[in-house]
C-alpha cells in the first residue's frame, strides 16, 4: 500500500507542477522517484522494525550467554562493540556514495529518456555513437559510486560475517583461561547461542544502509513533494482580487473579459531561482470575451510564453493573471496518447455522436479514419509515432474541439499543415459556427488567419509591442512581420479589407473530400506489441548469461570462498565437540586453543575472500549489463521503437537495471550463503546423527514440493510485477510530456484515476507475492519444528535405555541439537533467498530480451570516398516501401533524378509520402523494391551509419540536447568559433545567442530554453555547419514567421550552392523559388517539373496548392 501511495502522490504532483517549477527537476530524476526511491522509502518500513528488534534479540542471546560463562562472553562482546564505530564509517561513507550515485543515475536516466524520445532524429544525424559516449561517460561516474559502495558494503560483509567465529573463539578462550572445564552442556548452549546471533548480527549492516537509502530517498521525495504547485499563491491571489472586477465587468459590459493580465511579468524558472530570467515584461492586456486574438511576432518573441502565461505554467514574478471560463490548449508541439483516435479525442469526456462528427468533420480528420483500417478505434502509437505531423496537429485540435470550453488557446498549429487543410481548419473549425462566440487566441504566423482576427497582439522580446484592430495593424511597421514578400503586400491587405478566410468553400470542399488526405504511412504500426512475458522457471541460460557478464573466473573463486568458508566454520565447530568429549585436564587447552584460533582464522580470510570477490563480480556485471543494453538498443531499428513504448525501454534501463546493481548481487550473496550453510548443517548432522539420516529423504521430498508449489507461483507473479510496472512508467513518461495541456484542461482527475487502475493491477501483483512468501514460512517453520523434535527424542531414548544402538556421545548430540534449531530460519531463508534470486534474474531475463533484438546492418558491402557525395546526385529508381508486409506502400514505385546541386521541393498533402522519401534515403525503413542511388553509389550498400553521417538534414522535430550551445551545433567539434557564429548571423540567431551569454550557454533537456521556432533555426545552422553535399529539410520554417521564412530560404539558396537540397514544405512560398518540384499523393509520384512551368498549367495539383496558398 504504502509503495502505492508514493507512486501516487509522486504522480499527482507531477500533475500539479507547472513546467517552471518542474524545471528544478530533470524528467530522469522524476521517474526515478517514481522507480528507485519508491522502493527504497518503502522499505524503510521493514528496516525500522528490525532496528529494534534485532538490538534485542542480541541482547537476550547475550544474557544467556552470561548464564553459561559467566563474565568471558564480554570478551566476545568486546570485540562486537570496537566493530560499532568501524561500521559507523563505514555506513557514513556508503551514504554519501549512494547520493552521488543516485545523482549520476538521475543525469544517466534523464539522458537515456532524451535519446528515446528523439531516437528517430539521433539515427538520422548518425550520432549512436555521440549519445553512447554520453551514457557511457554518466554510467562510469554512476559506477564509480557503485563501486565505492560495494566495497565498503563487503568489508560490512566481512566484520559482522567473522563476528560470532570470533566470539566464540574469545569467550571460550577466556572461559577456558579462567580455569573453568569446557562441557557439553555449557559449549553447545553457547554454539547455539551464537548460531542465533548470527542472524542478527549479519542483518544489521543491511538495516543501516537499507534506512541510510531510505533516508536519503525520502529527502529527495520531499524535495520534489514539498516543491509549489500550480495554483500557486500568486494566481490565487490575483483571482480574488479580480473576482469583483469580474462581476462588475459582467454586470457593466456587454462583453466581459476573458482575460485580465496587469503588468505582468513572469520567467520560466522556477521559484527556487532567486533571480530568474525574465520571458515576459510588464505585459497589461484586458481581453474581451467572444473574440478571435491573433498573437504574431518574430521567432522568439515570447507568443508561447504568452500562451502558457495564461493557463498558469510560467512562474509569475510580478502582476496578476486571471481568467474566466474553461479553457482548451493546443500546443506548438501537439500532445498525443497511446491509445485509440477516439480515446485521444474524448479525453475522458462523454461520448456525444453528433458533436464528436461536427469536430472530426471541421478537423478535416474524416477522409483519416475512414482510411484506417479500424476506424477511430485505431491504436495510435506513443506520442502518435504512427501519425504524420498533420494529423496529429489535427487530431489536438479536436480535442480541443470536442471539450467545448469558454476558451481555446491555440499555439501555431497551421503550421504543421498545408496551405489548403490550414484554410479548411481555419474557416470549420476555427472560424466555424461550434467556435463562434467562444474567445480564441491564436499565436501564428498564418496570413489567412491574421486576416479573419478581430485583435491583433504584436509581441518583441517578451513585449507587447501593439495591440489593436486588423485596420490599424495594417498602418503599423509591425504588419510586415506577417507579409510573405515586403514587396507584394496586395493580397494580404486585399484578404484583410473583407474579413473572410481566401480560400472558398467550394474549393476546400473539393481538396478536403478528395481521396487524397489519407492516413500516413510514415512509422506504420497499427498497434504496439503487447510486452512479452515468459513462463515457467528462469532458464539457465539466464544465469549462464549473468555469470558471463560477472566473468566465469570470479564465479569459481565466489564459489570456492564460500564452500571453504562455511567448511572451517563447521570445523571449528567439529574441533570444539572433539574437545568436549576427550575431557582433557587444562594442560592440553593451549593446544585446543591454537587449532581453535586457526580455525577462526581460515574462516575470517575465506569470509574476506568471498565478499570482495562478490563485489567485484557484481560491478563487473553491473558495467558489461549496461554496456551490452545500451549498445543493442542504441543499434536496433526505428520499427523497434515504434513498436516498444519509451517507458518500456526505460523501465529496462532504470529499475531492471537497477535491480542487477544493486539487489540481485545483494540477495545472491545471501543465497550463495544461506545455501553452503544449509549444506554444511545437513552434513554436520548427518555425521553427528547418523539417525537424522533416516528422516532426511522424506524431509527432502517435502520440502522439495513445498519449494516446487511456491517457486512457481512467486515466479510468475514476479513476472507479471514486471509486465505491470510498464504501463505505470509509459503512463508517467506520457502524463510528464502533456502535463501542462491536462492541466489546461482541467483533466487531472481523470489521469490519476488511470494512473491509480496501473496501480492497482500492479498492487494486486505485490500482495499475491507477500501472500506466498507468508505461505511458505508457515510451513517451512512446521517443518523445522519436526527436525529439532526428532534429534530430541532420538538423543532421550538413546541415553535413557539400554539400547544396542548409541546414537553418539554427549558432545555430538549437543552439537546435533545446536545445528538443528537454526534449521527453520536456514530452511526458509534457503528457499526465500533462492526465489528472490529467482525472481531478480528475471531483471537480467528481461534485458537479455533486448540484447538479443534484430540490429541494423551496420557493414556495407561498398565503402564510398571519403568525402561522398561529391557532386549530390540523387536517382530513386522504381522504390516501393511499406512500413509493415500488410499495410498498403508508402512509397508506390516512384522513381526521379535530382541532378546535382539543384534545389528540390517536395509537396503534397498530410500523409501523401514526403517523410517516406526521407526515411527511404536514410534507411531508416528498408525498401521493399528498387534502388536509390547518390553519386552512382546505391545507399542500400554502404554501412548505414556512414551513409547518415554523409547527408546533412533538419528533422520536422527539432532537437537539441542537455550540453553547451556549441555541443548541440557542433558535437564533433570540427569547426571553428568563428565559423558558428557566421552561421548563426546567417540564421537570424546571433543576436539571441549574445544576448543570453554565447556558445557556452547550458542548453536544457530536448532544448526547453528555446521557442520550436529557435530551436528549428539552430537545427538549421547545425545543418549548414556540417557542410554535406545534400541537405534535407523536413518543415525547417514551419515555426518561423513569414518575414524570418523569406529570409531563411535566402540565406538557403546563399549558403546551400552547389548542395542538392531537398525541402518538404507546407508553405508554398518556401518551394517557389527552387529548381524542380516533386508532387506526391498517395505514395505516388503524380507530377514533377519546374514550379514557374507548373504554374502556367491549369490542370497542374502544385498550380491548385499555390493558388489554395493565396501566394
């Protein structure tokens, strides 16, 4: 329960935490709240009873010890006190090495989440080996602390391990000193009392650093959990203050506010930073209900900011925000569940056929679903993977529709679609009757949308620059921001005269029900594969695995130590019952106490020997698990991405992981010990009792059934805590990625419910394992209790008849009695010890699944020139790709030549196939038929990394990563300072980078410091930097305003001479000028050629765009 509850409170605060002040915490240290410091608060539980109640269990056995030696047990207590302050060190210095580690986990962890979410783009930038690096670099100091930890852990091992040998070698010297004669009675009391304290003793180390972990996990929870949500203080107070102006505006106004910020002021850092850095400055706007507000202004300029002000994620630093009514948000980078299209949709809402019809028909989603072979019951992928960019703007959008708030908040969301679908979503969606007196703000760089506005907001660094009406804005300097040429202003300002959208209905009509916005091919997956689970018992082979890992020669040496250690643990006390019973006079007892002493010894060195060797196999294992994980994954293909949520694959790479450093060596080493000590009981009593021998085979058949029943069951509950702690990860990767969209709709309730149904499965799971474990010990105890009992009645009947048989002499019956009462803990923690090694292997079993997953072909049969390609010549020749063998093609024999050093623009519309040519050309999906050739070179023969690394390209999805400025624009560090720096004047980037401190700026996690429009134009100067003779742009000026588009193609027909470029455009205006046009439709290529000669033919499709385009 209490293990439910943290993941709970920790996922709810993750829904209560606006995006500043989530920024105090990296994404990898908030799943490892949710995965490691979950696990070790709870067992705190467990460690707060044992930390009384082990203290006095030793103290009990201690004062039966004074019974029988009178004062000589307080030389063996000697010797445990001086061990106190040794530990005390020892457990310091493993605190503080478990906080540095857990910090190198949070930074590994949150690295690791980067990569998968950007996978697609890391591939097509060949930087695998950049990226492994990076992990390797975090897992080495992650591993340095590890190992710190384990060392000091095994001299742990070592002191309380060799304790009760060194207690009972002291206190049967010094008893046999002060002159008293050793009995059988008194020693093997004593034997017995020091077998009890074993246990105890043994644990204490494992109870300190189990609580010094929880501890420290517990502050870190705090930390995260004591951190301001988002109704913060500053919000609630500004809404009491307005609350009256509110209802005097209701009751004065015909049109209240929507709105009401009053010099506002507010930074994306969170409350923790004493000086943050400011986005928005002295912002004052009073809003009117029922409007439609275009937001536009340069990349950069603060429209997000703006945005997110409103619904509450930026911290404010000065001023008030209040709103009134409902609000829906749609966000520049849209938010997309796993889960059906109707799911994403409905969001939790009531199913309403008639609304839910209107808003797919306004989204333009309706010619989607009827090509998808399931409907609106279709899976999309994490983060709609099996979605084109369109769409799942589109499928935001109706989402937003669907809810029916007083307010929409839309974030450049015509971008992400073509010319003609931006017109139809603006006038039946937008513009259309469901929306008509709702209040809409737009931040966009849109000409057909600006023109339908009734206010204007003009926004500069951070700024409200103006604010007014369509007329005025048209008199301002500022109108130029949204003309597509400064020089042809004419058909904006003609749109602009009517307030009507350019397109008509008509013509939208036609271009929207025409079979040609179909699903996308791109990423085709219809559904992810459910996890695997296996069954049955874990095979060898997985141990087999683990001991390679650990190295064979460690495994023979942990071995060795350990059947050599518990075999002079037994000598020692075999060599006491010999003493015993030859009742020497005290002449002899110095001889007795040397063999005695190098007993204790033998064992103390064998004992040192085993937990060094331990803790040297598990780092070896932890260090080549990971290195072997990160290297499969890192080379698998993108359709095994598609297929395996992030949270999936992180939950190998955090918890499973996890588990192989720190608790399978931990509870191997315990099994290891449990398993020698039962053994070498079993043999003691055996030769001490040769009757026990007559029991022994009916025992094992019990036990050996017990074990069976158990074993299994706990197993595959094992398995299924596994399989149902995914869904919680993937659901908590999701909820951090859209937290600030559920939050603007007001939906945390319906999240934490789904999040609490995860939970519960997985709690089901966890009670059934504490069940069966309880089951066990049950009758393991019986079945003890049955030994002790046997050897007792046994030794009575022999010594108290005159019976032919002797059962042994006083000496081995005590010997036999003191073995056989620590019988039930062995047993139970034989048997425990064993199924939780069992059931930790299956961490190592499920990250052999992935070690073991089909690779990129990584070799190629022809090596190009180094510096290939060297003219850019590109030639498609009749290529057919599907993304699944039953899905219809992508790519439909297309075939085309780019001569060299031209520039190409590749259009169509949502899901026509413009990705498919890309992915093509990558090989990020083979192709099923024909050849693709660069320079005569076909890429379907040269090592896939290599040819990657050749191309230059900007993803649809711009990418920066956690490092310097310089890192992200050049990570190999092969171009000069002054170099960058031209690039970015070229890239209209210059002046923000001064402005915010130069190249040595940390950029943050998937690059949160910049706007998608900054980030896209630092994509693009990385691009250029790389200098390759082919450069492929996915929507690089999507994001960006039309004045800074215009300049950017500039400065691409300027830097980009003598490159083959391939742009994939919405915007019309930024193909205009290139040499040669490629116009695909349904994975076909329907028409190439020149757009100026394109446009002089009537029955031309790129004619139809351009004019749907008003260019």
């Amino acid at each position: 329960m209490l293990r439910s509850s943290i993941m709970g409170i920790v996922y709810r605060k993750c829904l209560c935490l606006s995006l500043a002040e989530r920024s105090r915490f990296s994404e990898g240290e908030i799943q490892t709240f949710m995965s490691v410091d979950a696990d070790r608060t709870i067992n705190l539980c467990n460690s707060l009873h044992d930390a009384w109640s082990l203290p006095l269990q030793i103290g009990f056995a201690l004062y039966l010890l004074y019974t029988q030696v009178n004062y000589a047990f307080l030389s063996g207590l000697a010797i445990t006190i001086i061990l106190i302050p040794v530990n005390k060190w020892i457990s310091t210095r493993i605190a503080s090495a478990t906080e540095k580690m857990m910090k190198q986990k949070d930074r590994r962890i949150s690295c690791a989440g980067e990569v998968l979410a950007h996978i697609r783009t890391v591939k097509m930038y060949s930087w695998e080996k950049l990226f492994t690096e990076r992990l390797v670099e975090r897992r080495e100091s992650e591993v340095k602390h590890l190992a710190t930890r384990k060392y000091l852990d095994a001299w742990c091992v070592y002191f309380w391990a060799t304790t009760p040998t060194l207690f009972s070698l002291f206190t049967f010297s010094i008893f046999a000193i002060m002159g008293h004669t050793l009995d059988a009675a008194t020693v093997f009391t004593c034997v017995a009392l020091f077998n009890t304290l074993i246990s105890p003793l043994n644990s204490f180390p494992w109870v300190i650093n189990g609580m010094i972990d929880a501890v420290i996990s517990s502050r870190r929870l705090s930390n995260y959990l004591s951190t301001p949500e988002h109704n913060s203080s500053e919000l609630t107070a500004s809404a009491d203050i307005l609350k009256h102006q509110f209802k005097r505006d209701t009751e004065v106004i015909h049109n209240p506010m929507a709105f009401v910020l009053q010099d506002v002021c507010c930074s994306w850092s969170s409350s923790s930073v004493a000086e943050p850095s400011i986005v928005l400055r002295d912002i004052s706007l009073q809003l009117q209900k029922g409007l439609f507000i275009a937001i536009v202004g340069e990349v950069g300029s603060g429209k997000s900011s703006l945005l997110n002000s409103v619904i509450g994620e930026t911290r404010v630093v000065s001023g008030s925000i209040s709103s009134c009514g409902s609000i829906a948000y749609v966000p520049q980078v849209p938010w997309i569940l796993s889960g059906s299209l109707r799911d994403n949709i409905l969001l939790g809402k009531e199913f309403d056929p008639r609304r839910y019809d209107e808003v797919i028909q306004a989204c333009a989603l309706d010619v989607d679903i009827s090509a998808m072979a399931r409907g609106d019951m279709s899976h999309i992928g994490e983060k709609g993977t099996n979605l084109s960019g369109g769409q799942r703007a589109r499928l935001a959008l109706a989402r937003a529709l669907y809810q029916n708030p007083d307010v929409y908040l839309f974030d450049d969301i015509l971008s992400a679609v073509d010319s003609q679908v931006a017109s139809w979503i603006l006038e039946k969606a937008i513009m259309g009757p469901q929306l008509m007196q709702k209040t809409k703000l737009l931040s966009t760089h849109n000409l057909q949308a600006i023109s339908a506005a009734d206010m204007i907001v003009v926004m500069a660094n951070g700024l409200v620059k103006w604010f007014g009406t369509l007329e005025s804005f048209l008199a301002t300097p500022y109108s130029r921001i949204s003309k597509p040429d400064s020089s042809s202003p004419t058909s904006f300002t003609a749109s602009v005269k009517d307030k009507t959208p350019i397109v008509s209905c008509e013509l939208k009509t036609d271009v929207i029900l025409e079979d040609d916005s179909v699903v996308a091919y791109e990423e085709r997956n219809d559904q992810d594969e459910a996890e695997a689970r296996k069954e049955g018992r874990v095979e060898l082979s997985v141990y087999k695995k683990y001991a390679t890992f650990a190295g064979w020669s460690i495994v023979v040496l942990i071995f060795l130590s350990a059947f050599l250690m518990q075999a002079s643990r037994n000598g020692n006390d075999l060599w006491l019952t010999y003493w015993v019973d030859t009742n020497t006079s005290t002449n002899n007892t110095v001889f007795f106490l040397i063999i005695l002493a190098m007993f204790g010894i033998i064992n103390s060195l064998f004992t040192l020997g085993r937990a060094f060797s331990f803790a040297f196999g598990g780092l070896r294992a932890a260090i080549y698990t990971h290195a072997s994980l990160l290297e499969n994954i890192i080379s698998a293909p993108v359709c095994f991405f598609d297929q395996n949520p992030s949270g999936r694959i992180l939950n190998r790479l955090s918890s499973d992981l996890y588990t192989i450093d720190d608790s399978l060596p931990f509870i191997l080493n315990i099994f290891v010990a449990n398993f020698f000590s039962l053994l070498g009981t079993l043999v003691v009593l055996s030769y001490s009792q040769v009757s026990f021998l007559l029991i022994l085979l009916p025992l094992w058949l019990i036990y050996r059934k017990l074990q069976f029943y158990y074993r299994s069951t706990s197993r595959e509950v094992r398995r299924l805590d596994s399989v149902a702690r995914s869904p919680i990860y993937s659901s908590f990767t999701e909820t951090l990625d859209g937290s600030s969209t559920i939050r603007a709709f007001q939906k945390e309730g319906f999240f934490l419910e789904r999040f609490i149904q995860h939970v519960t499965l997985y709690q089901k799971t966890s009670y059934s394992e504490l069940i069966a474990s309880l089951w066990l010990s049950l009758r393991l105890q019986l079945l003890a209790g049955f030994i002790i009992l046997f050897i007792a009645m046994v030794a009575t009947v022999s010594f108290n008849s005159s019976s032919l048989v002797n059962f042994g002499t006083p000496g081995l019956v005590g010997l036999a009695l003191s073995y056989a009462a620590p019988v039930v803990s062995l047993l139970n923690g034989f048997l425990t010890t064993f199924t939780e090694t069992e059931k930790e292997m299956i961490s190592v079993e499920r990250i052999a699944e992935y070690v073991g997953i089909a690779q990129e072909e990584l070799k190629g049969s022809e090596s190009p020139p180094r510096n290939w390609p060297t003219e850019g010549k590109i030639e498609f020749v009749h290529v057919t790709l599907r993304y699944k063998p039953e899905l219809p093609p992508a790519l439909n024999d297309v075939s085309f030549l780019i001569a060299p050093a031209m520039q190409v623009g590749i259009i169509g519309r949502t899901g026509a196939g413009k990705s498919s040519i890309l992915n093509a050309l990558f090989r990020l999906v083979p192709i099923c038929n024909g050849r693709i050739l660069v320079d005569g070179i076909d890429v379907a023969k040269v090592a896939i990394r290599e040819l990657r690394a050749h191309f230059a390209v900007v993803p649809q999805s711009p990418f920066l990563f956690d490092g310097s400025l310089r890192e992200n624009l050049d990570p190999f560090n092969t171009t000069t300072d002054i170099r960058v720096w031209e690039v970015l004047e070229k890239c209209h980037m210059k002046g923000e980078i001064e402005s915010i401190g130069g190249l040595d700026i940390h950029v943050k996690e998937s690059g949160a410091s910049f706007s998608v429009g900054q980030r896209q134009l630092l994509c693009l100067a990385r691009a250029i930097l790389k200098s390759s003779k082919v450069l492929c742009l996915d929507e690089c000026t999507a994001n960006v305003d039309n004045q800074t588009a215009v300049l950017l193609q500039n400065t691409i027909s300027a830097e980009c001479k003598g490159m083959t470029v391939l742009t994939i455009a919405h915007r019309i205006s930024t193909v205009m000028k290139m040499d040669n046009i490629l116009v695909l439709d349904q994975g076909k290529l329907v028409e190439e050629g020149n757009p100026e000669v394109l446009m002089t033919r009537k029955s031309s499709r790129f004619a139809r765009f351009a004019k749907a385009s008003q260019m």
